[in-house]
C-alpha cells in the first residue's frame, strides 16, 4: 500500500470518527413537531413508562388542561434517545437536581415528584400559565451548534500526522 493511500485511509477514517461524534449530540429546538403543526409548548414534561407517580401527576395535568387547548404539552419518555441530555439541560437552567420522575417544567418552574405539595404546585403554575402566559421552557436550551472546534483540532491532527508521515519517505 502506498503512502497516499495510507494517509487517505486515515484521513477517511478520522472523517468517520468526526461524524458519528456530531451525531451524537442532542438537538433541541425551542419547539416541537406535533402531528402536522409545530408548537413552542408551555409545559414540558418528563416521565418513565409503567411509573405510578408519573401517571399520577399525567392525570392531574389533563384535568387542569381541560378547556386550554392553547396550552400545549412536550411529553418526553426518560428512556428515550436525547431526552436525559434534555433533561439536565433544563434542569440546569432551572437550577434543580432531578433525580426523579416526574420532572413537569412550566414557565419558570420546575415540579419534581408527586405527592400534594407538587399537585398544588402544579395547579398554581397552570393557573398563572393560563391568566399571565408563560413561556416555553424549551426556549431556555440553546441548540446544539455544529462542532466547529472539534473539526479544526481534527483537522490539524490530520495535517501532522500527514505531513510526518509524508517526511519519513
């Protein structure tokens, strides 16, 4: 093999390596595609399947969205892909340790667990939600940007590795 085909293997694979560690980064956008219309949601909400408290906490939120249709809801499953990396951002931003679910973020705040004290929580933060407005918590999270840096770091790695592979013949 020669040497310029080394160097081209190698440069392809480092290329390789650079993409599949950007598609490993989250987007996430200040809204979200619902069905056939995009939406900036009031509330986003996080939950695992089969949790008794997560459901507890779904089925008072319905209940107090029950005549807003202007009020629209993110729903996130903990378990699927982006939504932990969504969650810490918000959580972040909010300045709150989420270490359970449900974790319900409307406006500017952040309800974490069940129980009465987070019903009342979330009944008040509904209430101002509908009367004052409030807005979406995803617009707190920056998108993910292309990773220019990494790029050029790869890129110059590239270039001395080239460049002293090229010197040794």
């Amino acid at each position: 093999m020669g040497k310029r085909a080394l160097a081209f293997m190698v440069l392809s694979i480092l290329l390789v390596l650079l993409g599949f560690s950007a598609l490993g980064q989250v987007q996430t956008p200040s809204s979200v595609q619902t069905g056939s219309r995009t939406v900036s949601p009031m509330i986003v909400e996080f939950y695992a399947k089969g949790c008794p408290d997560c459901a507890r906490m779904e089925d008072v939120l319905n209940a107090l969205l029950v005549g807003h249709p202007e009020i629209e809801v993110a729903r996130y499953e903990i378990d699927a892909p982006g939504s932990t990396a969504l969650l810490w951002k918000l959580s972040t931003h909010y300045k709150i340790l989420a270490t359970q679910v449900p974790v319900i973020f409307i406006g500017d705040q952040a309800i974490v667990g069940a129980g009465r004290a987070q019903e009342f929580a979330l009944r008040a933060a509904v209430d101002d939600c509908v009367t004052l407005g409030c807005p979406s918590p995803l617009d707190y999270v920056e998108p993910v940007a292309f990773p220019w840096k990494d790029l050029l770091w790869l890129g110059l790695l590239v270039g001395a590795f080239t460049c002293f592979f090229l010197l040794q013949g």
